[in-house]
C-alpha cells in the first residue's frame, strides 16, 4: 500500500512532460495573433472590486494601519469583502461574499493552485507569504471569472516583481515580534535592477508558540513555522518583449489545528511560472501575455502529538497542477478588449492509513482522494465598452471545459461502495456571462450588474471518501454525479464623492441552483470513531445569499482620516434554513493620523450577536464583540538608509471572544503587542 | 544455408499465426500445457496403474473451512488423464469415541473433462490422534474403484475463523462456511457461503432458501460498518449463498451474522449495537 505515493509520483512526472509538451505547442498555435504590454489589471480599477496592498516593505514603509509583517491571512482579513475562516493561528480559509474555496477562484499570479487537504487545512493562500506579493485583487462574482470558473468571485494574488530600471543592488532586512504567541519573523530581501535584467531574491521565516485568548486562557495546538524561499527574475529580450521566471519554495511545518484533531507535520508547496511578455502583437493587439506554471503541494497530518487519540492516523495528500494561460486585450476608440485562453491539469491524491491498537492486526488504509486528475480549458472575453463620459458597460463571458477522471484502481473501486455504477470520467460545460453598467451622476456613481455562472464540484464533493469534518461531526462522502452548481447574481452600488467625504452603498444577491452541501444520510454508518454520521454531498434545490454594506471615508482634516464599515449577510438554503459561516451584522471603524514620518492607527472593530446560525452544520451562536486596536509607526533614516520602525498593541483590552468564521468556536488571539524593524540598504 | 533460411520462414510463420490466434480457440497450442501449472499439489495417491491427483487453486495443505479439491486421475499405462469417471467422495473425521462426515458437494467435471472439481467443509483440524481420511470411489477402464487416504487438515496459519458449526434455535446443527472473496479488495465485493446442515453424522445436505444477513465491521476502528452491504440468499444455481459485502478500507473485518430460515425467524447471531460488538456467528477476515 505504501508504495502508492511512488508509483503515482512516477506516473505524474511523465504527465507532466506530456502536459508541459502540449502547454507549449497550444501556445504556439494560440499566440499566433496577438500584442502591448501594460498592467492589463491595472487598466481595469474601476471594475475591480478592491485592491489589498500587500508588498513589498518597500512600498508599504508609508501605509497605516497594517502591521508590515502581518501574514497574508492578516491583509486578506483587512479586505472589506473577505472573511478568514480559522482553524488555528495558521492557514485561514478566505471567504468571500460568504463563500469559501470550492465557490471561489483563488489564483497566484493568474495560476490556478489546489490544496492538498482533504480537510481544507491548506488554503492556496497558506502556499505564499507577504514577502512574495504585491496585491491582492479581489473580484465578486462573475467578475472573477477572468480568473476561472467561480460562483463566488475570485481573489488573484499578484507576485512582486522588479522593474527594468539601473537601480543595481538593493537589499532589506525585516524583523518582528509579537508578544502573544511569542512570534518571531525574519526576513531578507536582495534584488539586482539593471536596463535588460532583474533578479530578486527574499527569503521569510516566522515561528510561534502557542497564542493564549483573552483573559491568559492558552490555546494549545496553535504554534506554526513556516519559511518561504523566493526567486524571480526577469529578461527583457528587447523593447517590449520580456521574459520572467518566478519560483517560491514554502514549507510550513509542526503546524498546530486548535479546532481541529489533527496538526500538520509537513506542508510544502512549490510554484513555479515561466512567462513571456509582450507589449503589442501582430500590430492589433496590446498586453500579450502567455504563461506555463506547475506547481506541487504536499500535505502531511499529524496527530502524533495528540493526546487521547482514538486511533493514529496518517493522512498525506499531494496536489499537483501544471497549466498554462494566454491573454491580450484589444482596444479602439471606445472598447477595450480582453482575451484570454487557459487550462490546467491536476492531480489531487490523498490517503489514509490507521494504525489498529492490536499490534496484529493490519494497517487499515484507504483513498480518501482518489488520484482525480482534472483537466479544465476555457476561453474568456471580455469587453469593457464606453457609452460616453459618464457611462460604461462591462460584459463578459468564459466558456470552459471541466473534465475529471478517477485515475486510481483502487480508490475507484472503492467508490463503488457508494456508487456501483460510478463511471471514470465525468465531462462538464461550464458557462459564465455577465453585465456591468455603471453611470457617473454628478457626485454620484452608480452601477447594477447581473451575472450568471457555473462551477464543477470540487474534488471533495465529487470523490471525497470518508472525509471527517470536525465541525459538524460527519464523515463527508462525495457524489460523482452532482449537478453542476449554478449561480445567478444580482448587484447594485452606490457611491457619493465629495471633498473629504466619501460614502457607498452595495447589495448583491446570489439565487444559487444545484447549491452543493452535505446532507445527512441516516442509511450511512460513519468511518470516524466518534463521528455523528454521514453526510453525503448533495445537490439542494436552491440556496440564497445576500450581502449588503456601507462603507464611508472621512478626512475632517488635513492627515486625519476616519473609515467606518458595516456589512450585513444572510444565507439561506432551499427549506429556508440557514447556511452555515454566514457573516452577522458586522463593522469596522478607524481614525488614522499620519505626519512627517508619524503614523498612528487606531482600530475597532466587531460583530452583533449571530442570529442566524444552523446547529446541523455544527454552528453554535456567537456573541457580539468589539475589540481594539492600536497601531503606531516611525520612519527613521540610519545612515542614509530607511529604518523603519512599527509597533501596536491589539486587542487591548484583552476581550475573549469567538466569531463565526472561527471553527469550533476556539478562542481568538487575546493582547497582542507588536514591533517590527525593516531596513532598507538602496 | 538454405535450409536454415527456410526453416526460420516457417518458425516465423507459425510464430506469427500462434500469436494471432485469441488464446481460447486454438487447442493445438495448449496440448502441451499442463492445466494445473498454477495449481498447488495437496497430494498424490499412488495405485498400481493409476494415480489419483489433488490440487488446491491457492492453499498448500488442506486446512479448516470451506475448501475447493481439483481432482484428476492419470492412467499409468496410457499417460492420459481419465474422463468419465464418475467419482464420488466421503470425508470421515475419526475421533477418539466417535466418526462423523463432513458437508461436502458433488465431484463434477470442470470445463476440462479430465479434471474434477468439489468442496468439502472441515470443521475441525486433525491432530494426533483424530484424523481425518476421503474415500474416493470412481471406475477407470470399466472397473469400480475405491480408495481411502488418510489427509492431514490444519488451522488457517492466520487463525481466523472461516467456519462457523454450531446449533441453530430449531434444534438442528449447521456448518456454515466463507467461500469468496479470497481476495477481499476495498470495494462491494460479491460474497459466497455455503450453508449445511446436520441431517445424520454422515449427511450433511445443503440448506436451501434461507437467509443469512451480514454487518461487517472493524473491531480496531469503532466498530465501524461499511455501507450497502447486501445479505446473502440461496441460489439454486450454485447451490450457495451470495451477496455483496462492502469493505471500505484494508485491515481486519469481522463479518457478523444471523441467519434467518424461510419465515424469516432467527435461528442464530445477535444484532451488532453499542452493547453488543459482535454477534455469535461470524467470520473473520484480514487485508
């Protein structure tokens, strides 16, 4: 049994030839009408839904607000429309309009990556760390469909990159601590920047201890390390045409699960991308850029560490994907274009071995992924028009091809259990379109938009064998023959501008068909000891969302700057019951004070009571909270250098609290001081 | 020269033609095979004139259970393996105070006329002083024979327990014995048992239309069940019981059993819950 990893590594290191041989000839074929070169993201600000700064320290030395060295997990928390589901002090899953990964598309730098986890401990976002990114690009709905195929939306994840400027060397050195978890952070970063050549180098290690709630109460199981290794370099071949390679190597490991009953001993990804880039093409076309990436994730849990286990279990799972995209846009007097063409191949592998308290009795072993090799190729369009001045329409569409096969004899006999007439392959066409109308009206901008798209179940909702979820108690057994879930979305927003005033209002609805959830099946036994059940990943009729929020900015005077947010969510299925991680009446509030050098932040933020809450899904009903922070920074020149200094205290008051996204309802993090150094050698 | 030319022409040829040819349909290249290649010899018992052959598909002695005998016997004089013999068989369990029979099936034919195929059920392994012994009786070139041999019969080396003998609710004693899978894979495997009962020591028919439920579980696991088991009900086909048994990961099953006869009243094993982990008719497997 053992032998399967092997064998399977084998296979998929000939596929990946294969894949990568054919990556190379489509692109060939496809690249044959295409051309200039800007941040083609970067043309579209109006249409994205929110930018998340994330960077480099270069560019963050002046922002308020944020802790420098925070994790991703931490900026992505930041974002209006983004919530982490938490299962430790590590990993968060993101949540956006209240859907998690199998609704969203999470891509790297345009790349399409896949956890390893059977039980979602390793979010794609777990695989990268600040000191690689530049953005984060957060899209709703079907506007993030240029990413992949989405019901939720879609968060892109931009890799920092050099510029082709004569900069030569430049180097920095980070460093922070927070009390509370004992935290220690460091990280280096050295880039050359010449005319026809860049290569940047940086290198992040974070390491802590367990955290202790509010109140001293120690969460046990919360430590993690983590160290991430990355490369990026960059050619231009002449003016125009570029050449990148990028490569990150993460490892995080002794990763502790507060929430869960296992820890993770080992989890490894390794990302790498080649890419060409072409300001004009063939004359007609602008920003032409093709890219081929592969990426491997390897995930090991662990509960050896575990006291009162049941049983000791193994549970390594791999993720491996190679794939390719290609994109260009058009533009004339008043349409501006995009193309793009992309695909992608993985493979998702995961088994289990348990080790019986009778030494004679043999090892137990099972897939709980069953070597499923996914192969989706799509086309998107988009086409962002111009009415005149004051008015703008946005349509898209992607059409794509979703194929999964079950590769693995064994786990697809296994599956027959369940499914006697379980076929191999399961081939989908899924579809997106949609529309944006926006109008300016003297201080007021509005829009209402509508789409319409589609997604495949995700490998655990179609071939998921016995995957205990430690939430709700059940053993979650996928259907290979699940609908394709659907979404139709409706949204409107309002914006007013005014001086130091600004002021939004949004609301947008989801009619989910086909919504994929687990439903109790009492005619199943569960695998688990201690499990409640089964629950079998069922097609509902429908299920509904509705999100709504109010954002405001105010600048009462010069360097001051106060925001307030407020969001209210509701989720419901199609009996009218409620969904489960559905976000309750929450805010958001700061004053943030900057000058010369000086920058101070002040942070409250908080949820009302949750309402709506559904026990079946193992939900308890959180209380309110309110929880404040404080942050403050200093610029300092060091020898002609930049050393910049922040410190902050959060949580204050040391509230004990527990949210919605927060797993199990274990404890969030109590007082929380922290200082960070970087310095920077130009 | 020319003659090596021509000779490797037609090796080539034939060569060629063999490796055309769908493995079923051309007799003349199995002449030569020995149809019992993969077999395992239990034992030979050598006669003037004759020998009688026993082979076992995947065992190396005959061991407790459920246990499948291919049979040929082979003319000394013409070489050849003897058809149409007509064999029929009687196991005897000498015991210290006592003899009895054991469940067995006819002696038939396979698809190779020469070779015979049956099941006997032992109950109990051999030792030093209860044996076990077959009589054989079959006719070669016209003449009735018959032969007793002495057989050694051991415990499984695993120790499982793959017959079950034991005394029903009506008074009646049964063997009830594991047949298929050998070779238990983590799927929904199709199951085989075969059911006897007690008529007399020496008669051990075959019980017809009963029904016996399962519920596999995993003693090392929580007792965990497996899903869409199916019970097994008699065929009259194969005169055996089948059903589906769903195995949903490797490592040591105990099947639990009742059986239950026409009127569905239960005639032995309990129900597996919280407080009782295991019935009192089982069988024992491990992958």
């Amino acid at each position: 049994m053992k032998t399967y990893s092997n064998r399977l590594a084998m296979s998929m290191l000939s596929q990946k030839i294969i894949v990568f041989f054919c990556l190379v000839c489509l692109s060939g074929t496809v690249l044959q009408a295409q051309e200039k070169q800007i941040d083609s993201l970067g043309l579209l600000p109006v249409y994205l839904d929110e930018v998340l700064l994330i960077g480099h320290v270069k560019e963050l030395k002046y922002q308020t607000g944020q802790k420098p060295l925070a994790t991703l997990d931490e900026y992505l928390e930041g974002a209006q429309k983004v919530n982490m589901i938490k299962r430790g002090a590590y990993a968060w899953e993101p949540s956006l309009n209240n859907m998690t990964s199998e609704r969203l598309v999470v891509t790297i730098d345009g790349m399409q990556i896949f956890g390893a986890c059977t039980d979602k401990m390793d979010p794609v976002t777990s695989y990268v760390d600040v000191s690689n990114l530049k953005e984060a690009q957060i899209q709703s709905s079907q506007q993030g469909a240029v990413l992949g195929n989405t019901i939720g939306g879609g968060i892109n994840l931009t890799l920092h990159k050099n510029k082709f400027e004569n900069n030569g060397l430049t180097a920095t050195v980070e460093n922070a601590y927070e009390s509370n978890n004992n935290l220690r952070v460091i990280g280096a970063d050295v880039g050359f920047e010449g005319e026809r050549f860049y290569a940047n180098g940086d290198i992040m290690y974070r390491k802590a201890d367990n955290y202790y709630a509010g109140g001293g109460e120690e969460v046990e199981f919360s430590q993690y390390e983590k160290y991430n290794v990355s490369l990026n370099t960059g050619y231009k071949v002449e003016e125009g045409k570029r050449l990148l390679a990028t490569l990150i190597y993460d490892e995080a490991k002794d990763v502790g699960y507060p929430a869960l009953p296992m820890d993770v001993s080992l989890a490894r990804g390794i990302i790498s991308s080649i890419s060409w880039e072409q300001d004009t093409f063939l004359g007609v076309l602008t920003n032409w850029e093709t890219k081929g990436y592969y990426n491997y994730i390897k995930h090991v849990m662990d509960d050896t560490q575990r006291p009162d286990v049941a049983i000791h279990m193994d549970m390594p799972g791999w993720s491996e994907t190679v794939g390719f995209y290609s994109q260009a846009n058009y533009t004339n007097s008043n349409h501006f274009v995009t193309i793009k063409a992309d695909g992608y191949y993985n493979r998702s592998y995961a088994e289990m071995t348990m080790y019986p308290n009778n030494p004679n009795e043999e090892n137990m072993f099972m897939l709980t992924w069953p070597d499923v090799r996914t192969l989706n190729t799509g086309l998107y369009l988009e086409d962002l028009i111009s009415l005149n001045n004051k008015q703008s329409l946005l349509l898209s569409t992607r059409f794509g091809v979703h194929r999964n096969t079950v590769a693995d004899d064994f786990g697809f006999n296994s599956l027959k259990i369940f499914y006697p007439e379980i076929e191999r392959t399961n081939n989908r066409l899924l579809k997106s379109f949609s529309a944006q109308y926006k109008k300016d009206i003297h201080a007021f901008t509005v829009s209402v938009g509508g789409g319409y798209g589609e997604r495949a179940p995700s490998v655990s909702e179609g071939y998921g064998f016995y995957l205990f979820n430690s939430y709700d108690g059940f053993d979650y057994v996928g259907d290979p023959d699940l609908k394709t879930e659907a979404s139709v979305e409706a949204n409107t927003a309002v914006s007013f501008k005014k001086k130091n005033i600004e002021l939004k209002l949004e609301a947008n609805y989801f009619y989910l068909p086909n919504y994929i959830i687990g439903v109790v099946d009492s005619e199943f036994a569960p695998m688990t000891i201690g499990a409640q059940g089964v629950k079998i990943y069922t097609n509902l009729d429908h299920a509904q969302l509705f999100n709504t929020s109010i954002q405001t900015e105010w600048q009462p005077i010069n360097r001051l700057v106060v925001k307030a947010t407020a969001s209210w969510h509701r989720g419901t299925d199609s009996e009218d019951e409620n969904l489960p991680l559905i976000s309750p009446l929450a805010y958001k509030t700061s004053v943030s004070y900057s000058k010369s050098g000086y920058s101070g932040t002040v942070l409250v933020n908080g949820n009302a009571a949750q309402e709506n809450f559904n026990p079946t899904y193992g939900e308890m009903q959180t209380d309110a909270y309110t929880v404040v922070s404080a942050t403050f920074g200093k610029r300092f020149f060091v020898a002609g250098n930049n050393l910049y200094a922040k410190a902050g205290v959060e949580n204050i008051f040391d509230v004990n609290y527990t949210t919605f996204t927060d797993w199990n309802s274990i404890p969030r993090m109590g007082r929380n001081m922290f200082v960070t150094l970087s310095y920077s050698i130009n | 020269m020319k003659t090596l030319k021509y000779i490797s022409l037609l090796l080539i040829t034939v060569l060629t033609f063999s490796s055309c040819s769908s493995n079923g349909d051309d007799e003349t290249t199995k002449v030569e095979e020995n149809p019992m290649e993969d077999f395992f010899l239990l034992k030979e018992l050598n006669y003037e004139g004759h020998s009688v052959e026993l082979y076992s598909e995947n065992k190396t002695q005959f061991e407790i259970g459920y246990t499948p005998i291919y049979i040929r016997i082979k003319d000394k004089v013409t070489e050849n393996y003897v058809e149409n013999a007509n064999i029929t068989w009687k196991p005897m369990m000498h015991m210290e105070a006592m003899q009895h029979s054991a469940p067995s099936s006819k002696v038939m034919a396979t698809d190779d006329p020469s070779i015979y195929k049956g099941y006997i059920v032992f109950q109990m392994p051999g030792n030093t002083t209860e044996y076990w012994d077959i009589t054989f009786n079959y006719t070669l070139n016209g003449e009735a024979i018959s032969k007793t041999e002495r057989i050694d019969v051991v415990s499984p080396s695993d120790g499982f327990k793959r017959v079950n003998t034991f005394m029903g609710n009506d008074d009646t004693r049964y063997v009830l014995a594991y047949v298929d899978p050998v070779a238990p894979e983590v799927t929904l495997n199709d199951m085989t048992a075969v059911l006897h009962k007690m008529e007399t020591m020496m008669e051990f028919p075959v019980v017809e239309n009963y029904t016996i439920e399962i519920d596999p579980r995993m003693p090392g696991m929580g007792n965990h069940t497996s899903p869409n088991n199916e019970d097994l009900t008699y065929s009259t086909q194969t005169s055996m019981y089948n059903g589906k048994l769903s195995l949903s990961m490797t490592g040591y099953w105990k099947i639990n059993m009742k059986l239950l006869n026409q009127d569905g009243e239960v005639l032995k094993g309990e129900d597996v819950t919280e407080d009782n982990p295991e019935s009192s008719l089982y069988f024992e497997i491990e992958f």
